[in-house]
C-alpha cells in the first residue's frame, strides 16, 4: 500500500532539495523534506534513496513493441519487447507503434501486446498505423481509432522522405493529418501525427508544404529521427523555431549510420548553441524496430535492433559530458514528452496526485538503480524485481 522514500534529491524534474516521497497505491500522496508515518499505519515499504537522484519515469513515445522491421525479408522481422527490456531502461510509460511492415504486423496484434505490457505493470498507449497512407487502422480509420480507442493517442509513424514510404503527396499528408486532429479532438486525446523521416532528398519539405497549404497548427505534426543527416536536422531547427516539437532518436551514430548522423548529445549541442532552450525537443528510443543500412543503389546490406536502453544511455552521456544539465537531460524524456501527448500531470513529473513513476539514479554515475511504476517497485539495484509474463524466470 504504503512506499516510502527517503532522503533523495529530487528532480521532478527541476531540482527540489532534498524530499521524502510518499506513495500510496499507484499516486505520489505526499511529497515534504521529512515524512514519517505513526506506526499503526500498516505496512509501508521504505526506500533508502540517500546518494541517489530521483526522477520522473521515462516516456518513451516510440517502440515497437510487437517488433518491426523486414526490409531483408521474413528473417529480418525484429523481436517484440519484453517487460524488463523496458524497465531497467527506466521506461515507465511507452507509446507502441508499427513501422514498415503494416502487413505482417496489425493494430490489432500491437494493442494486445500493450494491453499485456499494462497487466504486467507499466502504463502503455499506441499510434495507429504504419509506414504507408492509406494506413493502418483498428476501426477501419484513424479518427474513430482515436475517438473510440482509449489506448491509441496519434498516428504513426508515417514514412516521409524515404524510400519505404508510400511517397505520399501534400494532399495525401494534409488529409491525414486533418483526420488525426479532428479524432484528437473528439477523442480527447493529443492526436500527434508521429512522421519518420529517412534519408530521403525532401527532408522536412512535404511537412512544411503541408502547413503552407493548410490551417493546421505546427503541433500536429511530429517528426522523428531527425537527427540521423545533419542536413535534416538543420531542417528541424527551423521547424522548431516555428513552434513545432522535435523528436531525436537515440542509438544514431555516424559509425552505424551516415557519416552525417547526430549522436543525441551532438544534436542537443547545437540546439543549445540556438538559444532557445529544450522545450520543444524530445527524444525516443525506436526500440525493438529495425536499423537497415542500404549502399546507393537500395540494396540492404546491414540490419541492426534497437534497443530500449539506448535512450538513457545517450542522454546520460550528454549529462556526464555537460551538455545539459540534469533536469534538462530529463525533461527530454519525462516532462516535455507528457506534454506533448497531454499526458500532464499523471506522467512526466514528480507531484502530488501525479502516477508514483519513479526512477531512481545513482548520483555518481547516473546509472539507473530502482524504478518504480505505477507504485510497484519493477527494478531494485538495477535487476528486475518483476518480469513479464513469458520471460526467463518469470513463471
Ligand atoms: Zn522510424
């Protein structure tokens, strides 16, 4: 019933001193430099959290938790996700999405599988569709999805500029998105248009034709991996500069991708040197999803899996080398992520009333020690406590 946390430095994620947290079920009570509970209170679970930092749990808005890929064919469809892989990566809240293969890979499959995650103890939402226009749906079209699927909070990820997307036209891009928007809005939802972006000539263009030619808001529109050609990501700065939000993918390095890819701590230097702060930045991991490398010609001469992990590791590594600070290098993955998919206050920050979404950080390293979702403590002294239903262990 009762988790109580003691003597961290909290985060939540602007810096808040020293705080004990007091959790009760699934939601933070309580949060005050020093609680202590009268003794016929009942069972309280008490963490020691001196020497560690505590942050919000991490969001990460794009894994395919079914797995993805098969650009090599059937042998190449990537794995799906297990529990664990989520949460000794810190993940607290994932948002699950197909990718280039709508035709082995379903809605339906996907929202099983976050319908699983969720038993299992994290809180778990979707994007309808995949890479192609018409997409993938639940309900036969994205907007009832959203208005009638608590779990499916957007669409995505739509390819644009890449040679595995269905090269949609600005029509084909406007009319989705004015789909999406109008199912947000019945919905209640955020209603994001989440769009790959490959290595395609056109960039950013078809998005910026797209709200040319359109009364939608900047908002709508979500591109991700912007960080894989520095030229993309000069596109993106602009688009931010607009008021849009951007979203890195971690795990890009030139060594694994192209020689002008932007590790996540290279892309956040030069956003830094703009000035304008981080609100409006995100970054997400592409777990479980392929990462084909193809020569120049198309042919596919490598694939790679993405892993979950990698999200906190380069925004450590950004932390470590100072680059941002800590509530920044937070807020990344926690704050501006919730905000982005009207997910705040239940997640993404560290309040009362708020889901008691902790992760608890080793303050010499900044190594993931404990996390807690939804109350339940998922990883103690980085091992997982709990593990999902057909993991090594579990039953
Ligand atoms: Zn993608």
């Amino acid at each position: 019933m009762y988790t109580l946390i003691k003597d961290g430095e909290l985060y939540s994620p602007d810096y808040m001193g020293k705080q004990d947290i007091l959790l009760v079920f699934d939601k933070i009570l309580k949060i005050s430099p020093k609680i202590d509970l009268p003794d016929n209170i009942g069972e309280v679970n008490e963490i020691n959290a001196s020497g560690k930092y505590i942050v919000p749990g991490f969001i990460d808005q794009h894994v395919h938790l079914i797995g993805g890929g098969g650009e090599g064919g059937p042998v190449t469809r990537t794995p799906e996700i297990m529990l664990s892989d989520l949460t000794m990566a810190g993940v607290t809240t994932v948002v699950g999405l197909l990718g280039v293969d709508g035709i082995t890979r379903s809605m339906n499959e996907l929202f099983a599988k976050a319908k699983a995650l969720e038993f299992e103890g994290i809180t778990t939402y979707i994007y309808s569709g995949a890479y192609e226009i018409p997409t993938r749906t639940i309900t036969g079209n994205v907007r009832s999805d959203l208005v009638l699927i608590d779990k499916v909070i957007g669409v995505g990820e739509i390819a644009i500029s890449d040679h595995r997307s269905a090269q949609p036209t600005v029509e084909m891009l406007i009319k989705l998105a004015s789909e999406v928007r109008v199912g947000g809005m019945l919905g209640s939802k955020a209603g994001v248009l989440h769009i790959h972006l490959g290595e395609g000539k056109q960039g950013l263009k078809l998005i910026f034709e797209a709200l040319n030619k359109s009364d939608l808001p900047i908002t709508q529109f979500v591109p991700t991996h912007v960080n894989r050609l520095e030229p993309l990501f000069r596109e993106a700065i602009s688009f931010m500069r607009s008021g849009g939000v951007i979203d890195l993918t971690s795990g890009i390095t030139p060594e694994n991708d192209s020689p002008s890819s932007l590790e996540v701590k290279e892309a956040l230097k030069i956003i830094a040197k703009e000035n304008k702060g981080f609100d409006l930045v995100t970054v997400s991991s592409d777990s479980n999803g392929s990462l084909p490398s193809f020569d120049s010609l198309g042919n596919l001469v490598k694939i790679d899996v993405g892993s979950a992990k990698q999200l906190w590791e380069d925004i450590r590594s950004a932390i470590i080398e100072g680059v941002v600070t800590l509530p920044t290098a937070v807020s990344l993955i926690t704050r501006n992520v919730a905000r982005l998919l009207r997910l705040t206050p239940k997640k993404g920050i560290i309040a009362i009333g708020s889901d008691a979404d902790l992760v608890l950080l080793n303050s010499i390293d900044f190594k993931i020690d404990t996390v807690i979702a939804k109350g339940k403590v998922m990883v103690t002294d980085g091992i997982p406590k709990v593990k999902g239903y057909f993991e090594k262990g579990a039953i």
